[in-house]
C-alpha cells in the first residue's frame, strides 16, 4: 500500500511540474513574441464625399454596407470638388471616397485628355493614384459623365446634334458649377478642342443648370448624364461629343493604400460588392428618389442595399 500511494504521489508530482513547465513556456514565449505578431484592430474607415446628391448616395452605400460587415466608420458628407476633397485623402483627413476614373486622370493629374475606353481610362487612374500612396479600386458598371445639354427648342432652332454645332450659333452663354471654366472635361475642353470662340462662361450653383436653361439665362449648359431629367422622354437634348471631351467616367473608390491593407480582404470584398451592383440604371433610379421623390440619401441606401443583399 505504501508503495502504491509513493507511485501515486509520485504522478501527481510529476503531472504539477509539467503543468507549470508549461504555464512558464506560454508565459515566456509570449514576452518573446515579436511585435508585428500582436492582433491589430481594423481602422476607421473615414469616408468623405463631394457636393452633390450621387456623391452622397454612393457615400452612404458603401458606409452603410461596411458598417454591417462590422468596420467603424466615420462619415463626412459635402467636403467640397475633387480639388477640394482629393487633398484631404491624400493628407489622411480622409482615407476613401468614391471618384470618377476621368476626373483622376484629368482633373486631379492634368492629363489634356483620357485614353479612348473606359478600361484604359480606369487603368491610368489606378496607375497614378498607385505612385501617391492610393488605391483606386474595382470601377462600378455605371459612368456619369458631365454632358452639354440644351432645351428641345434650342436644338431645334439652331439644329444641334453635337457640340461642336455651336460654333454656328454666335455668342453665347454656357453655363456650370465654378470648376467647370477650368476643367478640361468642362468649359474649357469645349471651348479649345472644338474650336468654339464665341461662348461666355456663366456659373451656376450645383443642380441649377436645368433651372438656367428653362429661363433662358443660358443657351447650353453642364449636367451629368445620370440627372433625372434626362430620362427620356425629355425636353432637354444633350449634344453629342464625339471627341470625348468629357472623357470616361466609371466610379472607383479611392482609399489610401496603407488603410486597404490593414482593413483586409473582408474590407476589398465588401466595397467591390457595393460597386458591382452600380449600373446605370439603378443609379439613375437612386437619383431620380433623391431629387424627384425627395428621399434622402441614407434611405435610399439603406433600401438599395437590403434589395441587393449587402444588408
């Protein structure tokens, strides 16, 4: 019996050493663990968006969407232009916002022109962006782009079919949002690639340019392509413009690159979702509940999203 309980002593004993051998190792080779081994939590995803109504629909889709897959947030609606907002992404104020692949590569990097599809388009955007430290990501299936339209009356009295028949008009006054007189894919690309010399810039406030044309202030003037009353049918003729002044404008979601690769791959899965599902007439249809059901931004989101299944 004694011998019994000394072997049975003798188990225990050895089964505490072994326990707290093992106790000690975890403690130590934790202390030994190198630093970049440690969990790092996801950062804040702070998103900015220009000053208009599609800038903050998409603004909202892609918060609304991160923030169900469990990303912090921080959302700062209306910063201003693409001269404005670009800046503070790259100066980390903010780290994403969507953008226009033609804007990237002719407003922000001054190229005179884009290449001639919206694929090349987007890959000189992605190719720029790369060398300042950001990554424009998957492009949505939709582009807007700005446009010159003209009442149905103005067409038809002066026959207008593209652009470039305004040079048969005489003076007049075209009219846009501020930037529009510097921008290569505005104002000033009319003007210089088609050779028009008689027209005068008018500015106008965002969403007043149709306003500017039923009044008669000017004779054409700057919209986007995915406006609401451009849906047929419409009083509104936009020219065509067969030397792409406007160039191709798919969305991309611009983030600093650093932020992509600490959020991961769930973050670049989530954003492309949103992105894929952006056609052109569904943006069409959240712009048409924005200006013409006066729904607001965050609903309309929130409904396009739980109908596609990223709610």
């Amino acid at each position: 019996m004694i011998r019994k309980h000394t072997r049975r002593a003798a188990k225990a004993a050895f089964a505490i050493s072994l326990g707290v051998a093992i106790v000690i190792g975890l403690v130590t080779a934790g202390l030994a663990r190198p630093a970049h081994a440690t969990t790092k939590a996801s950062p804040t995803i702070v998103i900015g968006t220009k000053n208009f109504a599609e800038e903050f629909i998409l603004g909202q889709l892609y918060k609304q969407a991160l923030e169900a897959r469990g990303f912090k947030v921080s959302y700062k609606e209306n910063i201003g232009a693409t001269e404005i907002v670009h800046p503070a992404l790259r100066s980390g104020k903010i780290n994403f916002y969507p953008e226009y692949t033609g804007v990237v590569v002719q407003v922000i990097y001054n190229h005179a022109s884009s290449p001639k599809t919206a694929a090349a388009t987007y890959r000189l955007a992605k190719a720029l962006e790369a060398k300042k430290g950001i990554t424009a990501m998957k492009p949505t299936p939709f582009s807007d782009t700005d446009a010159l339209a003209v009442t149905n009356a103005t067409a038809k009295k002066y026959r207008l079919k593209t652009v470039g028949d305004l040079k048969k008009v005489g003076s007049f006054k075209l009219g846009g949002p501020p930037t529009c007189k510097t921008r290569t894919t505005c104002f000033l690309g009319y003007t210089k690639q088609y050779g028009i010399t008689k027209a005068s810039f008018f500015p106008l406030g965002i969403g007043l340019s149709y306003t500017a044309l039923d009044r008669g202030q000017v004779l054409a003037a700057d919209v986007f392509t995915t406006d609401p009353p451009l849906a047929k049918p419409s009083k509104y003729t936009v020219l065509a413009d067969p030397k792409h002044v406007t160039g191709f404008q798919n969305v991309t979601p611009l983030v600093r690159t650093s932020v992509l690769k600490a959020a991961g791959p769930k973050f670049t899965k989530t954003v492309n979702a949103v992105s894929a599902k952006l056609t052109t007439p569904a943006i069409a249809a959240m712009n048409k509940a924005f200006y013409v059901d006066k729904q607001s931004a965050k609903s309309i989101a929130q409904k396009f999203l739980k109908a596609n299944g990223l709610l």
